[in-house]
C-alpha cells in the first residue's frame, strides 16, 4: 500500500470512529485540539441536570478557564453575579439572558448560535433557556462563583 493510501485510510477510520482529522494529526507541543466527540461532559455539582465539559484551566483556581455547558429545556439561572469578568459564546439553541436583580424574562434577550455575551464582574444577571437544550462556551478568569441576589 501507497504512503498516501495509508494516510486515507487512517484518516478515514479515526473520522468513522469520531476522532475527526485532529486526532490523526501530530499536534505541536502545548497545542490542545478537541473534536465534539471528544469533549467529556459530565453533570455539574452546582447545578443539577447542567452538563460541563472542561476544556482549559480549573473554573475554581485562580486562573483562566473555558469550559462547554449544555444546558437542558426550562433551565432557569435566578439572578446573580460573578466576581470576575465572563464571556459566553452561543454554540447550539437560544440562550435567554437579562439584567437586574429581579427576574423578569419579558425583559431577556434571545441569544442565537454564534452570539457572545461579555458580562462584567459584579453585574447582575439572568438567564433561561425555553424548549431546547443550550450549548455555551464560557471563558473568564478564576475563581468562578455564582452569586445570587436575595
């Protein structure tokens, strides 16, 4: 067998068994690349029925974090606050975010696949999601806490 038919073959194999032509590449060192199928989500323990799939860092260290968060039909985030900066990214569904300490969803904005949503440190929101499950990616700078209003 040819070098290049080789290469198609093992190409198409790790594509057929979910590893996509990341997994087959040879990565430069400190180069993390992850294909869908490979993201291990598990159930959030501060939020049941939330699944969390880390992607860099530790969201309760002092340090930079990203992580994927599918949330399920009818979740509901009561409002709070974080205390540092965070950065959403819309993967998958609409994602229903407002502002202020009461909850008023008349008042959120629907967020699509691809929007980004910066929330600074300290300020007060909410979020839901409707009949579909949301996937985001969230990014800020450790350590992460929800803060809720009273």
């Amino acid at each position: 067998m040819h070098l290049r038919s080789s290469v198609r073959v093992g190409c198409a194999l790790a594509s057929a068994i979910g590893l996509g032509s990341v997994a087959a590449a040879q990565l430069p060192p400190g180069v993390t690349a992850l294909v869908p199928g490979q993201l291990k989500f598990s159930e959030s323990p501060r939020a049941p029925g939330v699944l969390t799939a880390p992607l860099f860092g530790v969201p309760s260290k002092a340090e930079y974090y990203v992580f994927r968060a599918k949330y399920p039909p009818k979740t509901v985030n009561a409002p709070h606050h974080h205390p540092g900066d965070e950065e959403l990214t819309v993967i998958s569904g609409t994602l229903y975010v407002g502002h202020g300490t009461t909850m008023n969803r008349d008042s959120a904005i629907g967020y699509s696949p691809g929007s980004y949503i910066r929330v600074p440190a300290g300020s007060v929101h909410f979020l839901f999601t409707k009949d579909e499950v949301v996937e985001v990616e969230v990014r800020g700078v450790g350590p992460r806490q929800n803060i809720y209003s009273k």
